[in-house]
C-alpha cells in the first residue's frame, strides 16, 4: 500500500477546509449533517458483526468500534466547548488524549448501541444550540490549548460537520472494500 493509498484511507474526503464565508446557507447545511449523522452511523453500523466492529478501517488505524465510541467522545466535547464559549469571555478549553481515550476499555469492547442511542440525544441537543446561535454568538471563541489558536463557533459548526463525515466516510469506505452489506 503506498502513501498515497494511506492517505486516501486516512482522509476519506479530504482534509478540512474553512470556507471563505460562513452563510446562514452554509453553516445551515452543516448543522443538518451534525444532525443527521447519529442516523447515518446506524444505518451503516447496526448489523455489523462484532468481527466487523473490531475491523481496522486503515492499516495503524481505528476499528469500527472505536470510530464510533470516538465520535460520541469528540461530540461531547464539543458540545461543552460551545457551552464554555457561550457563557465565558474566550475560554481556555480543556483537551483530551483521543488516541488514550481510544485505547480505554469501553471503546475496545463496549456494544455500539448504547454510544449509537447517546449520539441521538447528543446530536439533537448540537443541532439545537447551533440552530440558535445569534450573529453575535457565531463570533465567540474558545483557545485550544494544543496551539493557542482561537475558535470562532461558527468554524466549530463547520469542522464537526466535516469531523461527523469524515469518520462516516471511513466506515462506508470500509464496508465497500470489504463487500459488506
């Protein structure tokens, strides 16, 4: 497998690219990817095989299982990183280890159904709060402190609609090297 094969595996629809202008109709439509998603990784994921589950979707890379439980992982933190930047003066947010926090046991063997069913509520409540973002609020910020780069919510709209897609893409792409059903 060559590099480049590597990194179509690792980034399935390409790496995330901020747009130029964040329209109502732009980040409309992301908002019902984030919604949508909880739905789509159950249609893709529920009758997978625990074989299946535990399946890499790249060589070095993450099982089914763990995407999912990831996403659920990423998701929450993402709703709390909005809730901090709506209620303080650009916080400083808390990171996280994802790959550790892959590695834990629950992402390793936990079923899929119960992260699946808290990605409903979860996605709900996202779509919810981002749908009633003012102009005003689109605007706040938190820091990462991985960088120290300031994160405007309206790119956190943007980037968890390519992060919801982005590990959808890896398990499709999966499933259809595999010729799973």
């Amino acid at each position: 497998m060559t590099e480049s094969d590597l990194e179509k595996l690792k980034y399935p629809i390409g790496k995330f690219v901020a747009p130029a202008d964040y329209s109502k109709e732009y980040l409309s439509e992301r908002i019902k990817e984030i919604e949508t998603l909880p739905e789509k990784l159950t249609k893709e994921t529920i009758h997978l095989t625990d074989e299946q589950l535990d399946t890499r979707y790249r060589p070095g890379g993450w099982t089914v299982r763990q995407v999912i439980h990831h996403c659920a992982e990423s998701h929450m933190n993402c709703y709390i990183r909005i809730k901090w930047a709506l209620t303080e003066n650009n916080p400083v947010i808390k990171a996280y280890d994802e790959v550790l926090w892959s590695e834990l046991n629950d992402n390793l063997t936990m079923p899929i159904q119960p992260t699946l069913e808290l990605l409903k509520g979860l996605h709900f409540r996202l779509g919810y709060i981002m749908r009633n973002l003012s102009e005003t609020d689109l605007e706040k910020t938190f820091v990462h402190p991985a960088d120290n780069s300031e994160n405007k919510l309206k790119k956190i709209i943007g980037m968890y609609a390519w992060h919801s897609n982005h590990h959808l893409a890896h398990i499709i792409t999966l499933k259809s090297h595999k010729n799973w059903q």
